[in-house]
C-alpha cells in the first residue's frame, strides 16, 4: 500500500480498523437473508469508503475523516413500486467525501433520483430487471475497428443493451437516437457511419434483452494506425468497471457534466434499500415477498450480485487513490 494510509499514521489506523468492520459486515450479509442484507452491505460499502478517504493523496487536513452519509431519502413510499423511491444527494457529508477522494463528479445536490433511473445504471442488474425501471442503462462498450475514410478516422464501436423502445422509436424519428445518446458524455461526437451519415447499424441479440448499436467515435490518430490504437483511444473515454477488459458508457444525471461513477451508482442504491429495510421494515418485507411483489426477484439478485461486487469495485478504487 502507497500514498497517505502508509505515510500517516491516523490514516493507516482508519484504513486498516475501516477494512475490518467492512470485511466483517459483508461476511454478515453473506449470510443473511434480504430482510436486512442491504443494511450489512450498505454498512460494509460505508467502511470500505472511509478505508477509501483514507488512502486517497486527494483529501486533505480533515477531509479523509468521512462525516454524515451526505445522502438522504424523499419518499419511502412503496406502494407504487420500489422505482419510486427516492434518493437526495446532500451538499456534504460522506456521499460527497468518497466522490472527491476518487476524482468522480459527485451527484448534484438536493436533485432527488428514484431507485428506477438508478437501478439500470449497475451492469449486474440488467439481467433482472426492476419494474418501471428508467431507459438510460449503463452501455457495454467494446471497440471493433479502426476506419479510414479520406482524411478522417473513426473508431467503429459495440454498445449494448440499448432499449428496445430506443429502436422503436428511432425507426419513427431517428433524431431520437440522438437524444438518447446525448445522456452519454463519453460518447460525445458520435457518428451513424462516416460512408452513408443517416444510417442505423443495429445487430440482432437472439433472446437476449436489448439491442446491439454500432455507432463511429472520431479518431486523432494517423492513417498508419494500428486496430489497436483505435481501440485504446475509445476505451480512454469509456469507464473501466471491473477489469481491464471491462468497459461501459455511463450517463450523466441530472446537472451533470461527466459520467456517474458507478462506485456512487451502487452507493445510492443500497443507501435507498437500506434505509428502507431499516425504517420500514413492513413495506421492505412486501417489497421482498417473493410469492407477491413484482420487485422481489430483481432485489434479490442485486443484492447476492453486491456481496461480489461492491468488494471488488472497493478494492479496484483502494488501488487507484492509492496509487496517484
């Protein structure tokens, strides 16, 4: 371990007794049921991010010690879905803290997000979706070629899954696609194809939800230019996920400029599950009735899919702040 968690002693006492509780909370969420899961991973997620502050050469005096959670909840009530319960963004606290200690815009204050534009946002969720669920997911996005076109160079790439009502509603108005992907900042100067502009390139995904879009990014590079140094150039407007090899488009939300940092993503969301299971633990049990609630089958799976995740995203951003 390099940087402040090394250098300064209170910071190293913080980081190492942080990663303990959160070790211990997330061993605690294993092996609970979802009744109260996302509390233990909430809290597991909370002293990971102090563990964070700790380590990062970005705060600095007293800033590393995390306050308050900086975010609160709006509307608790379920009765018309989980989609609708809110989050709030505050203008300090720990929400704001872990955004600064890992260089990510943090989330406008006092904007209020519902758990359905949040929840497409964690790549693990699509696979089980959340009803009424927002239409602007977090894109998978995979480079595929480098092309020459005259002068020009473009990068042709792979997002999906875009929603099917995205297509839709394309093939009545293709100004629509544009609207859709001006939520993407890393996607900024996209083109159709540079040979024929109007042109949608869609590709079939057999049964599987969404759809494939190949869409063209615009290149610095020479005509000498390797496939490879294509493919690097796009991938430094993407954000890494969990691997090297592991690349998404992420929107911004609200007031944005850049991207939601997806380590704040699955902060939010969780924060929103477990003060709910917390403080209403009557609508956290109907929301979690497996036999009766349409919403229980997408908690459970984000919340098995946390106990992997949230460790590992932690882990990679421990590294990172570490490491400036």
């Amino acid at each position: 371990m390099k940087g402040p968690a090394q250098a300064v002693p209170d910071r190293r006492s913080v980081f190492t007794a942080a990663l303990e509780q959160a070790q211990e909370f997330m061993e605690a969420a294993e092996g609970a049921g979802p009744a109260t899961r996302p509390v233990q991973i909430f809290y597991s997620l909370s002293q990971f991010g102090r563990a964070i502050a700790a380590a990062s050469s970005l705060l600095h005096d007293g800033e590393w010690r995390l306050k308050a959670h900086g975010i609160g909840t709006r509307n608790l009530d379920t009765s018309l879905g989980l989609c609708h319960v809110e989050v709030e963004p505050h203008a300090r606290g720990a929400f704001v803290g872990i955004a600064r200690a890992i260089g990510a815009e943090p989330l406008p204050a006092k904007e209020r997000l519902a758990l359905g534009e949040l929840w497409p946002l964690l790549p693990e969720a699509q696979s089980v979706v959340l009803p009424g669920s927002g239409s602007v997911p977090v894109l998978h996005f995979a480079p595929v070629a480098l092309v020459h076109r005259e002068e020009k160079r473009w990068c042709r790439l792979s997002l999906l899954p875009v929603p099917s009502l995205v297509r839709d509603k394309t093939e009545e108005d293709p100004a629509r696609l544009d609207e859709f992907l001006g939520h993407y900042p890393s996607l900024a100067g996209w083109s159709h194809t540079p040979d024929v502009p109007d042109s949608i390139i869609w590709k079939a995904r057999d049964d599987r939800p969404g759809e494939e879009l190949e869409i063209f990014l615009p290149s610095r590079l020479g005509r000498a230019a390797r496939h490879e140094e294509g493919a690097e150039e796009a991938l430094a407007r993407a954000t890494e996920y969990r691997g090297s090899r592991d690349f998404y488009a992420f929107p911004k939300l609200g007031s944005m400029s850049e991207p939601i940092h997806p380590l704040l993503a699955w902060w939010a969301v969780l924060f929103g599950l477990s003060i709910l299971a917390r403080y209403e633990p009557e609508a956290w049990a109907a929301t979690i009735d497996i036999d009766r609630s349409p919403s229980a089958n997408a908690v459970e799976h984000l919340l098995e899919q946390a106990t992997a995740v949230v460790p590992h995203l932690a882990l990679l951003a421990i590294k990172d702040v570490a490491s400036r």
